[in-house]
C-alpha cells in the first residue's frame, strides 16, 4: 500500500535500536515543513511501515544475508524527473 504519514505512524527503521515516529523520523533528517505530506509511506496491507521513500527501510523489510528474494521498487516524481 502506498499512502501519505498518518499522525502517530511509528516504524523501526534498519539498524536502529528502536521504533520510531515518522514525524520524528522526518525533523531529524531535515524534510521540510512543506514537504513531510509528500514523503511517500509504503506500507504492508496489515499496516506495518516498510519503507519511507528516501528516508528508512523498516527493520523487519531490510536485505538480510540470509534474504533469498527482494522487491525492486522505482520512484519517479510526478512529471517524470526522478
């Protein structure tokens, strides 16, 4: 599912040793203001977070050495510049 941030989204992101807001997830890494509702949020059809495109791969989604298959996906922005 591809949606938009919903207030109180929390995911843990790869290699961090906690959850995490998405709102706080966004600060940190300077999104600005006008732009947080524009990140898309790629989430599993139960809800959980995968992806915060350009931001973090969720925990549970990351390529692992053990990982036999992965989901390529590609983002273009709207009016085609990538």
């Amino acid at each position: 599912v591809v949606r938009g941030r919903r207030a109180g989204d929390r995911m843990r992101p790869a290699g961090a040793q906690g959850s995490q807001k998405i709102q706080d997830l966004m600060v940190n890494r300077k999104v600005p203001r006008h732009d947080r509702g524009r990140v898309p949020v790629i989430t599993t059809e139960q809800g959980q977070i995968a992806w915060v495109v350009g931001l973090a791969v969720g925990e549970d989604f990351a390529v692992q050495s053990h990982t036999a298959a992965v989901v390529l996906l590609q983002v273009t922005r709207s009016g085609g510049k990538a």
